[in-house]
C-alpha cells in the first residue's frame, strides 16, 4: 500500500507538465473554436488590450470611468473635456464588481482622480464575471492581483486561460501585436479608453426572457469597492447608465437593484431621467449609439456640475 501511494506522489510532477505541455499545444496551435476550456484573446472585441496600454499613462485627472460595456460605449472622454474636465474610460466587456476592484487594486493610486463613475447595471450584478476576467487576463499584464481575481471565481476555463497567459508572458509571446485602431464598425479613441461605434440605429423590439438575480459575491465585492473609493476620499458616483425601455423592463429588479444603489451612495438611474427614443438614440437593446451618448454625456455632466461634485478650478490649480 505504501509503493503505491508512493507511485501517485511521484506521479503527480508528471501529471503536471503533461497538462501544462498540452495547455500550451492547446492555446497557441489550435483554432480559438477548440479551446472550450481555454478563452485566451488578445485584442479581443472591445479595444482591451489598447486600453489596458493607455491607463499606463494616466495620473491626476478628475474623473475616472468604471464599469461594463455600457461605459466604455457610453461614457464620451471627449464631451467630458469640453467642459474642462479630463477623463478616462476604463471600462470593459461585462466588467462585474469583480473585475472592478481588480483594476483599482492596479491602477487607482496612479490614477488618482477626483471622482469615480461607476457604471452599474441589474444585468452585471447577476453574471458570474467569467467572461470579463478572460478578457483581463489576455490583455493586460498579469500579476497577484489577476490570480487572486483567478483563485475567487474558481473556474477552470478561467485557470487554464490564466496559465496559459502566464506562458505567454513569460515568453513574450506577445511581443509583436499592435492592435488596431478600427475594427469592424468600431473605433478606438486613444489616450481617453472610449470606443465609437459607426452610425447605427437599433432594430431589436424584443428583449430575452430571462430572469435576472443579484449574485451575492458581485454584491460584496461592489461593497468593497465601494469601501476603497471612500477610505481614498475620491467621490463617487453610481450611475445607471440607459438602455432601451424594452431591456430595461425585462430586468424585473429595477426597484430593488435601486433600493442597493441608493443605500450605497450618490446614485442616478438615467433611465428614469433621461427621454431617449429605442430606434433614434441606440444601436442595440444595451448600448447608446454615438447621439444617445452625446444626450446622455450632456445631462450627467450638468449634474456632475450643477451638484458640486467635482470642482473644475481647484482641480486646475492642483495640476
């Protein structure tokens, strides 16, 4: 019993490398289609990878965005600046609370803004966060903070892309890639972390039947992003970003998810605030094209100004 117990302890190391050999094999000689439990794509949609290299290069601005695609398609840099006021877009695709308190984990100090925008949504509180990790770990440097990300959603796809992205940055494997500015309908805009989308119009009129519920663990971890911003003395504002009526009726949590928001902070749910028409102002059910973006940016900004939240002048003279 003790020679064979000893045989498994010896043959574990092997085990080991066999599987680490074929997750390599797996990632870099196979079609992405193949890898079911393997999700490693840098520059993959949504400008990650582009906007993962430009927050390097932020520090003192007075707003700094968060949050899902929702922000990183409707939050504007550009209309933000026109008032005197420097931001930066980090959002990302299906960005959880999860992922949140990653990326100010990395990047807050730094950064050091005047004010976060935290863009929530019922839709990103009842994810896993799976999706969103695989698109951190291809497309940004990974360091503690990305395997204590790993270790807490505990899921294999998100270990095995972890691994591999581990081989890959050890090799430099990524060493050539430059991603490009247009892809497809969209366009990034560097140094503001902002993707336009071409002129669109929304013909979706039907949302998917689903039934959506807070996950606790996306809940505990907003709380404690939550708790990072205000021990920094950063303001913060939880904003709702709009979606089409039809989506947003189909959330079913709509008083409740509120209810959170407003116990946690200044909190503005746009889709109570803002008339925007389905057809004219979004491309789809979720995102605002480029005239809803600049109707919604317009508004938040005015409440941004009109309640003090941040202070354009002292800002500039602290530069």
């Amino acid at each position: 019993m003790k020679k064979f117990i000893k045989s498994i302890i010896l043959f574990i190391p092997y085990t080991i490398v066999i599987y680490l050999l074929m997750l390599i094999i797996w990632g870099t000689l196979l079609p992405g289609k193949y890898n079911f439990n393997l999700n490693y794509r840098i520059g993959s949609y949504g400008h990650m990878y582009s906007r993962m290299r430009d927050v390097k290069k932020v520090k003192n601005i007075d707003i700094l965005i968060l949050g899902s695609s929702h922000a990183y398609r409707g939050f504007d840099p550009r209309i933000f600046q026109k008032y005197g006021l420097s931001a930066f877009n980090l959002g990302s695709s299906g960005q959880t609370p999860i992922q949140t308190k990653l990326l100010l984990d990395k990047y807050l100090d730094k950064i050091n803004p005047k004010i976060i925008i935290f863009e929530v949504s019922p839709l990103i509180f009842s994810t896993d966060g799976v999706e969103s990790a695989l698109d951190l770990i291809a497309n940004d440097i990974i360091d503690s903070h990305t395997i204590k990300m790993s270790i807490e959603l505990n899921h294999l796809k998100v270990y095995n892309t972890l691994l591999y992205g581990l081989f890959s940055q050890l090799v430099n494997l990524n060493a050539g890639y430059r991603e490009p500015i247009a892809r497809r309908d969209d366009t990034y805009i560097p140094g503001t972390g902002y993707v336009e989308k071409k002129p669109k119009y929304n013909d979706e009129k039907t949302a998917d039947d689903k039934r959506y519920e807070i996950n606790e663990t996306q809940l505990l971890y907003f709380k404690k992003v939550v708790d990072m911003i205000k021990s920094k003395n950063i303001s913060l504002l939880l904003v709702q970003a709009p979606v089409t009526s039809t989506l947003y009726k189909s959330y079913g949590i709509n008083a409740r998810f509120d209810n959170i928001m407003e116990q946690n902070g200044n909190y503005i749910n746009y889709n109570n605030r803002i008339d925007l028409d389905n057809f004219l102002h979004f491309y789809d059910l979720h995102h605002l094209n480029q005239r809803g973006v600049s109707l919604f940016n317009e508004m938040l900004i005015q409440d941004i100004i009109k309640n003090k939240i941040v202070n354009r002048k002292e800002r500039n003279c602290h530069r």
